[in-house]
C-alpha cells in the first residue's frame, strides 16, 4: 500500500529549511558539563543532519538557510559542499549575527543534555524574500522543522517555503523538533507548530512533542491514536510518534499502527537518534519500501548515529546501515 506518491519527473530528492549550526560535543564522555574540558567541532542543527544523512544515503539533497558571516559559516557551508549538498541558498547574513552553538553533555550514555547558545543567531533571519521558489519547485521533497518558526523572519520565510511546496506539488515533511529555549510562551509555540502541522504530508515527534502541540485538544491520556487521527482531516498521510529505545508507530488514514522492529545499540549519546532516524526513514519511503520496512531503516541509521561521538558526520551510507541490519540479525551486536 502506497500512502504517499513522491514526483518523480522533479531533478532534486530533498531540500530542507532551517538551522545550520555548530554541534561542540563532549570529548571527556561519562561525565559532567562542569568537569568535560574539551570539545569537538561538527556542522549540527536538527535539518541540517537530516539533510546530511539523506545525502550520505545518495539522495541528490539542496538547504535553505543562513549562515553568518564568520569562520563558522564559512565551515558550515564548506562541509555542505563537501557532502554534495546544493547551497546556491544558503544565504549569508551581513548584520553581525552569530552561528548557533550546541555543546552537548554526555554524562552516561541515557543522560545527555544540550547547552545551546542561539542569541541573534543567523539561522533565524532568513527572510521570505530569500526563500528561492525554483530549488523548493525542483524538489520532490521540502522538510521543515519547527525551531525556525520560533521567531520572524525565518518564521515567515518556512511559511513561504510552504506555500511554494504546495503551489508545486512537492510532499512536505514536518520534524517537530521543539527546542522550548527559542520560544516565549507555550501558546505561541502550539499555534505556530499547529498551523505549519495542517500544510504537512508527513509529521515526524516525539510524544512529548506531540504533547506540547495538544494544548488545545482534550487527549488526557495521551494516546497516539487520538494525536494521529487529527492531522488526516489536514494534509496528513503518515504521522509518526517516537518513543525512544521503544521504537515508534507510524499511523496512516486507515486506522493501522505500523511498528517496525528496532535493533540493539552500544549507545554513547542518545542525541542524534530522531535525525538519523528521519533520514533513514523519508530514504526509504522515497524508495517505495513499505512503511514498515522504512521505520526498520530509519531505527538502524539511528542505532548507528548513538554509538557514534557525532550527529552529522556519523550519518550512515546505506553499505553502513545494510551491514548494520546484517550484523544484528547474525546476532553480532547487543545492547550496552
Ligand atoms: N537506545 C536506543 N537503542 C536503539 N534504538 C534507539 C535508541 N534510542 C532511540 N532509538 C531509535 O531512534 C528512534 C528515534 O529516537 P527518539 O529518541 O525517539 O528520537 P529523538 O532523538 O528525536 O528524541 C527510535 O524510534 C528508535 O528507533
Ligand atoms: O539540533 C541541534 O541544533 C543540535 C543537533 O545538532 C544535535 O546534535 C541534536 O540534538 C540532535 O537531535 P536529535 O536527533 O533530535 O536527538
């Protein structure tokens, strides 16, 4: 059963909006922000990583974004290239704005947390103008990710992205990916998520993100179900609810709860997961697997990325995650 059609006669797989950042994660692993002394740099920012993953997995991928006008962007954008990553909109800003830094704390491997660093930070100043309507018109899928409806203009600027996604029948996707430190108050954040949500073919979160969006809503008990069976009087053929190590459930408009089987991990962070998870997923999706063996996909990516010290440069190559499915299915890899 098909539940999304992808426009194949469009020349690009994928272009996402949003963030492009700096990940500074925790070289000393098992231990305390307060006593981690150094760091090592990566290219970060949940949309960017989903992008680098499809492209590691050989999908012809594009960014909409800004940058700043410093050494940091200059790495950024020179890793996007280095990656066969079109960048002909990346724009770079030219008020002074910084990039945004996350340094991550890796205190064991389930208890890590994310400092981030996001004053006057370029990613939020996309503006709509500078939304090119050719590269999203080209693409047969535009990802958006909630962080950049935090704040105008970039707000504006992921609206546009949409309106031109929906003028050319390009499939959009939604990860949540709700980071509370950019938004003001929780009603603001649940209108602007709801809103984006309504445009979107495929919505990928967390419960807890889910939650966040339900404000409104009577779900007391937040089950899936109820959270799911909105979004298809929308725009919505699959929505996605992550659990963690428990895996996930994709719900599509017929009522079915699709699970896949998800794999062991010899975790070293848990950051990561739901953005290798994206990209293996939207990969396989793309390729007309069921959704099922998509999930499966996308679970081994993210089994990969948490037992590597990295988000994006750890993002898999589909030789690294068929292996990784072998391996688990000879019985070679456990649990930590
Ligand atoms: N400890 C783990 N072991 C194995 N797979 C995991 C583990 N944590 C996450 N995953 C996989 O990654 C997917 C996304 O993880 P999740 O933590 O829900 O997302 P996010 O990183 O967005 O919070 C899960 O559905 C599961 O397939
Ligand atoms: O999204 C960010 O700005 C930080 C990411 O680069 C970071 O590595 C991360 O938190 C990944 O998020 P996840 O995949 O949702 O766990």
């Amino acid at each position: 059963m098909t539940y999304v059609s992808f426009p194949q006669s469009k020349p690009l797989d994928f272009v996402a909006i949003g963030r492009l950042c700096i990940d500074l994660n925790a070289n000393e692993i098992n231990r305390p922000m307060e006593e981690t002394m150094t760091f090592t740099k990566y290219v970060g920012g949940s949309p960017a990583n989903i992008t680098i993953g499809m492209a590691r997995l050989g999908m012809k991928t594009a960014f909409i974004g800004k940058i700043a006008n410093d050494q940091m962007g200059r790495f950024i954008a020179d890793y996007l290239e280095r990656n066969n990553i079109e960048t002909t909109n990346v724009v770079t800003d030219n008020t002074g704005a910084v990039t945004g830094l996350a340094f991550t704390e890796i205190k064991s491997p389930t208890e890590c947390s994310i400092l981030m660093y996001r004053d006057n930070v370029a990613d939020l100043l996309l503006t709509p103008a500078e939304v090119q309507e050719s590269l999203i018109a080209e693409s047969k899928v535009l990802l958006i990710s909630g962080t950049a409806l935090a704040q105008s203009p970039s707000r504006e600027a992921v609206f546009q992205a949409l309106d031109y996604a929906k003028k050319h029948g390009v499939v959009i996707i939604f990860d949540l990916d709700y980071r509370p430190y950019t938004w003001k108050t929780s009603e603001e954040t649940a209108v602007y998520y709801n809103l984006a949500a309504e445009k979107c073919d495929i919505i990928l979160g967390t419960r807890e993100e889910f939650d966040m969006m339900e404000r409104f809503e009577n779900n007391p008990e937040k089950n899936d179900q109820i959270t799911a069976a909105k979004w298809f009087d929308y725009s919505a053929k699959i929505v996605i609810i992550k659990h963690g190590k428990e895996g996930s459930i994709a719900y599509t408009p017929d009522g079915i709860g699709h699970r896949a089987k998800s794999f062991p991990a010899k975790v070293v962070k848990t950051f990561g997961a739901g953005d290798s998870y994206a990209a293996g997923f939207i990969y396989g999706i793309m390729q007309g697997w069921t959704i099922e063996k998509s999930m499966e996909y996308g679970s081994a990516a993210a089994c990969i990325v948490i037992s590597s010290h990295s988000c994006s440069d750890a993002m898999p190559t589909t030789d690294q995650v068929n292996d990784y499915i072998e391996r688990c299915n000879r019985g070679e890899i456990t649990a930590s």
